[in-house]
C-alpha cells in the first residue's frame, strides 16, 4: 500500500474539526459540545482518509 500525503484542504479541514472537538470538551460550545467525541473522530478519519486515498 503507497500512502501519499492529504490536499491542504483536507488537513485543514481535518485540523479544524480536531480543534473544535477539543474546544467543545474543554468548554461549552453549542455544537461542539454535544458532538465534541464525532468531531474529532470525523477528523481523524478524514486524516487517514486523505493518506490513503490518492487526491483526497
């Protein structure tokens, strides 16, 4: 299996979606809050996601 590094965008995206799942569990933001766990787990999957899959 060849990894290959992710688009800027999607780091990005991946980082912010980590931050905000942070943020949501260290202090309360309405949507972050209440997903803080999916958000950084969508984050980590999009990461790996954009390693494995070619132009993601």
């Amino acid at each position: 299996m060849k990894l290959s590094p992710p688009k800027v965008v999607t780091f990005w995206i991946a980082v912010v979606l980590g931050v905000l799942g942070i943020l949501g569990k260290l202090t309360t933001i309405p949507f972050a809050s209440e997903n803080s766990f999916w958000l950084v787990a969508i984050g980590f999957i999009l990461l790996a996601l954009g390693v494995l899959v070619k132009g993601l």
